[in-house]
C-alpha cells in the first residue's frame, strides 16, 4: 500500500489527471461521456488522455518514492 495513500494532497492532486485521462479516453467508446469530456477538455486545454494518464501516475509514483 506504498503508492495509496487517501490522506495525501499530493496523491489527490495525481490522482485527478489520471481519472480525467481515463474519462477522456472512454469518452470514444461511451458517447454519455461527452459532456464530461467536454469539461476535463476546457480545463485542460485539450491535452491527450495519454498525456493526462502519465501525468497522474508520475504523480503518484514520486508520492509513494518519497517518505
């Protein structure tokens, strides 16, 4: 349980891009998802899901690297 870590600002704050990146790239397959796409779209500037996703467990990895 080295990398969860719920009490952390820093894990909710990595864990937010990664779910938006997740949402993002749903969003294709599952159309009732466009609205939500359309939101993570205007606050991220319109980056790739894959960019969002990296940046969330990069995020989340140094988090749990630090102690």
């Amino acid at each position: 349980m080295k990398y969860f870590k719920p009490k952390s600002l820093t894990w909710w704050a990595s864990l937010a891009p990664l779910l938006g990146g997740v949402i993002v790239a749903l969003s294709e397959a599952f159309p009732a998802l466009a609205p939500a796409r359309a939101v993570i779209d205007a606050l991220t500037g319109d980056m790739q899901p894959a960019v969002l996703v990296n940046a969330g467990l990069v995020g989340i990895g140094l988090r749990g690297a630090v102690q």
